[in-house]
C-alpha cells in the first residue's frame, strides 16, 4: 500500500485518507495534506495526515496529477 510510507508523502499532494469514523466501512475521503501527523519513517495502517479542510486520517491512496 503506497500511504504506509512517510516519504511518499508531503504537504500538497492530493490523497485519499479513512477517518476515524470511517475505519469500519472503509469509506475514503479525498483531500489535500496540510500536516503529516506520523513521525515514524513508515506505519502498517497508513501514515497519518491532515488535510486542508481539518479531517484527520490515515493515507490509503495517493492520487497521481
């Protein structure tokens, strides 16, 4: 899964993220990063980020341009 990378990941860059509410259904959420909340160089769920509008989550897609 490409979101469990950190360096695959920078403020910008359009992703699709699952909220915390969201981790049972699984359903995404697209946006923009703001903040990259996870320290560690790599995370089994997905680096947590969040986004320009204030949603927290975890990556599961990066959307290429």
């Amino acid at each position: 899964m490409e979101g469990q990378n950190r360096a695959a990941i920078s403020p910008g860059l359009k992703v699709k993220i699952v909220l915390k509410k969201d981790q049972r259904t699984g359903v995404l959420t697209e946006g923009i990063v703001k903040d990259i909340l996870t320290k560690s160089p790599s995370h089994p769920h997905g680096i947590k980020v969040r986004l320009e509008d204030g949603q927290v989550g975890r990556v599961k897609q990066i959307l290429r341009p």
